[in-house]
C-alpha cells in the first residue's frame, strides 16, 4: 500500500501567454504514463503511490513544462505522509 498522497497543481508560465490547459494536459498526460492511481480535481491533481516515486514525479511534471518552452512554474502541493498506507479511497469513501 502507498504511503502518499500528493495533490499537486501546476502553473506554468506559456510561452507568449498560450493558454495553460494544453501543458496542464501535459503534465496529467506523464501522471498517467507513471501508473500510479490518480484522480483529476478541477483544481488539482491528487497522486497515490510512494513518496519518493510521486515527488520525483513531480520534478519531471516541471521540468516538461520547461522542454514545452515555459520560462518558469509554479507548482502548489499538499502532502499527507502515512506509512501505514493511505489509499485515494480511504479519505473519501464515506462520500461516495
């Protein structure tokens, strides 16, 4: 069982003010490619999976968003570290 959950949202500066969504779909797009369950939020993107594996993640997301020509980001992230494991599910289950 993973020990994160990583929400994460992303702001890169586009070249020439291009609109965000394209590089946002980007970076959901190597979310994807990574396996790790995931769920898109309208304001964020919430990870589960292993620390480690989901920061590094992360740090691949940005630097993307550089290749795709942005000149910097923003990257906003809440963390919740429970090395008992902690699922997606497990905080939202009673709601759904």
């Amino acid at each position: 069982m993973a020990n994160s959950l990583v929400s994460v949202q992303i702001i890169p500066k586009t070249p020439n003010g291009k609109d965000v969504i394209p590089f946002v779909d980007e970076a959901i797009t190597l979310i994807h490619e990574s396996g790790l369950p995931y769920q898109v939020n309208p304001l964020d993107t919430t990870i589960e999976g292993e620390m480690t594996e989901v920061l590094s993640l992360v740090e691949r997301m940005n630097e993307k968003m550089v290749e795709l020509g942005c000149h910097n980001v923003i990257t906003q992230m809440k963390i919740l570290y429970q090395p008992t494991g902690i699922t997606l599910s497990t905080l939202t289950e009673k709601y759904r």
